[in-house]
C-alpha cells in the first residue's frame, strides 16, 4: 500500500473537511430551498472515500454508488463548483442541471453515479467490471451500496454471477445502520452483513469504517486482489451517518445520545488528533486549512448561485425522439 505520510494525513484532514462542510452548506441551502428534491448527505461516512481514494488508482479505477452521491465525484476530480451547480439545478452543472442530487455522473472521471434504486448500481457495478475484463483493461470497479441494499435480490444475483466471472470488482457496504429509519437488526436474522459473501465463497469481511486508514488497507488488499486476477471482494464498512436518511428526515428512530457517540469517535476528529500527536502541523497551519475549506465551499456556492439556469431547448435535446415511432396499434376485439 502506498504509505500514509505527513502529506496524506493533511490532505485526509483538508478533503474530508471539505467534503463535510459543502454538505453542510447544502443543508442549509436546501431549507432555503435553493436545492429542491431529495438530498441525502454523507456526513460522518467520509472516512471511507477518503481511505477507498488512497488505495485507488485514480488514472483508471472507477466508482458507483447510489443516491448518498455528492462528495465521491468529487474525490474523483470532478469540480466541486460543477457539483454544487448540479444541485441548484444550474445549466452549468455535471448533468446541465437536469440530474439534480441523486444522479451527479462524470464519465470523464470514471464516476458512474448517482442511483436511486436501492441497490440498483449493483449489478451496473459487475458490468462496469466485466467490461474491463473483456477488453483486457486492468482497472478495477468499487461498487458502493448501502445495508439497506443488501437484501435486494439485485445483490445475491450479481454476486454469483461476479464470482463465476472472476471479475475485477469490489463490493462496498457501506452500513451505516439503518436503511431510511429501519435499523439493520430488524432486516435479517444477523447483523454481520460481510457474512453475506460466505455463500458465494466471496473473500469478505468487516472493516472499521470510522478511521480512513483502516479502509485503506482493507481496499488496497481488495483492489489489488482484484487487479492481479484474484476476482471480486465483500467489504462491511461499518460507518454511521449524523444527519437524517434525508432532508425530511424526524429520526424518530435513534436517540441523539446513539449520534453522540459516533461523534466521539468521528473521522475527522481522528486524523487531526494524528496530526496534533505527531506534530505535522502547528495550530496556526490547521487554522490556515480549515480557512481555505470555509473559502472553498464559498466559491462553489457563488458559481452555483450565479449560474444560469439551463436554457429551455435543452429539454428538448435530451428526451428521445424518433421520427416515425413505428405505434402498434389496439383495437377493440
Ligand atoms: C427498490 C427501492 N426500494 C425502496 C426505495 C426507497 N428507499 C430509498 S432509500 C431507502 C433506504 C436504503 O438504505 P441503505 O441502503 O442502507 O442506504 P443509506 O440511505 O443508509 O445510505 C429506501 C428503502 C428505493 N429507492 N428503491
Ligand atoms: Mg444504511
């Protein structure tokens, strides 16, 4: 595995930051609403972009996901300006305003979206993989879901057919416990979702999904797995999320004690505690990052708000047409 040096903890720090005060933004724009739909924030998740990042090859690998999807492009290279305007619904964003939060996609940076199906990517995400097998390309597919996508049918199917393949693929749960309001021990008989890739004689297991350095090397170990021919892997990333499955989300579900205590053991706290104990930077020089991250989200929210809105012929540019639409016509019989 590439080493976890000074640098990679400080922009660990910086990035997830960033990630956690753009969607903190969002939040506050969408009650607002300047951001319309539904928005589905990652806060207290981001230990496991930042880790998954770290063990990819960024010139090659790809990623999809489901509709908790705004940050991941963006650790992908995708402006976040581009990002933020998607999600006003602006002519400059990722989509030309017209995917909106759940649907954020660039083919450019290998970033497959955005998928509001639960568990729908699945299958996608094999496909990505068999397409790299079949052309001899060596790069390497993660497939993001969540707990609650896990006991969609989509994913016993395409674990077979992943593992019959071989393809070069990794599958990531990412369990934050509770899929909308329903937690994971009402969903199965066993809360170890990693067990579900026993079956399919799936290498898997469960990996701490609080600390990025952790999800590093359970995803190096997985990628390289599936890079040199060792076919596809089944991670649990056991994470928690802070904020509601949505916007409109009362939570009834969980106490604000149960939040409280993810928070005592948040990623971000962790790496900057690294950075204090090892002295790689000073508290002025955090000051000076954690100024940049506010400038940052600001600039992305002046783009997005200054944006145009999309021009209405666009509409008309994406809807499929075809002259001649052979009808098949119903009569009475
Ligand atoms: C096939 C399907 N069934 C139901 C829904 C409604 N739905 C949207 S999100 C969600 C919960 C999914 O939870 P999980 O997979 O744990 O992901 P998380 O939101 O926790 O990231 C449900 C049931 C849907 N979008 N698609
Ligand atoms: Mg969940």
């Amino acid at each position: 595995m590439k080493k976890i040096t000074k640098d990679v903890y400080l922009n660990w720090y910086e990035e997830m930051l960033f990630w956690r005060k753009f969607e903190d933004k969002l939040a506050q724009v969408y009650i607002q609403q300047k951001v319309r739909g539904f928005l589905h924030l990652y806060n207290g998740q981001e230990a496991i972009l930042a880790g998954a990042l770290h063990a990819m090859d960024l010139t090659k690998d790809r990623m999809i996901t489901a509709y908790r999807n705004h940050v991941q492009p963006i650790g992908m290279g995708v402006d976040p300006k581009r990002v933020m305007a998607e999600l006003y619904g602006k002519g400059t964003g990722t989509s030309q305003g017209l995917g909106g939060s759940m649907h954020i996609f660039s083919k450019e940076h290998r970033f497959y979206g955005g998928h509001g199906i639960v568990g729908g990517q699945i299958p996608l995400g094999a496909g990505l993989a068999f397409a790299d097998k079949y052309n001899k390309r060596d790069s390497v597919t993660l497939t993001f879901m969540g707990d609650g996508a896990t006991r969609q049918g989509s994913l016993h199917e395409t674990f077979n057919l992943a593992m019959l393949w071989n393809l070069p693929v990794v599958f990531c749960v990412e369990n934050n416990g509770y899929a909308m309001g329903t937690s994971v021990e009402r969903t199965a008989n066993h809360p170890d979702i990693w067990k579900l890739g026993l079956g399919y004689e799936m290498p898997c297991g469960p990996v701490d999904a609080m600390n990025p350095i952790k999800v590093a090397e359970a995803m190096d170990e997985a990628i390289t797995r599936a890079r040199t021919g060792g076919g596809p892997t089944f991670l649990e990333l056991k994470t928690y999320r802070y904020r509601g499955h949505s916007m409109s989300d009362a939570q009834k579900y969980r106490t604000k004690e149960e939040v409280a205590e993810y928070q005592k053991i948040d990623p971000i706290t962790q790496v900057l505690d690294i950075i204090k104990d090892k002295k790689y930077a000073t508290d002025e020089e955090i000051a000076v990052i954690d100024k940049r991250v506010k400038d940052r989200v600001a600039e992305c929210q002046k783009f997005a708000e200054e944006s145009p809105f999309p021009e209405k012929n666009v509409m008309y540019d994406v809807v499929y047409e075809q002259d001649n639409y052979p009808f098949l016509p119903h009569k009475p019989q």
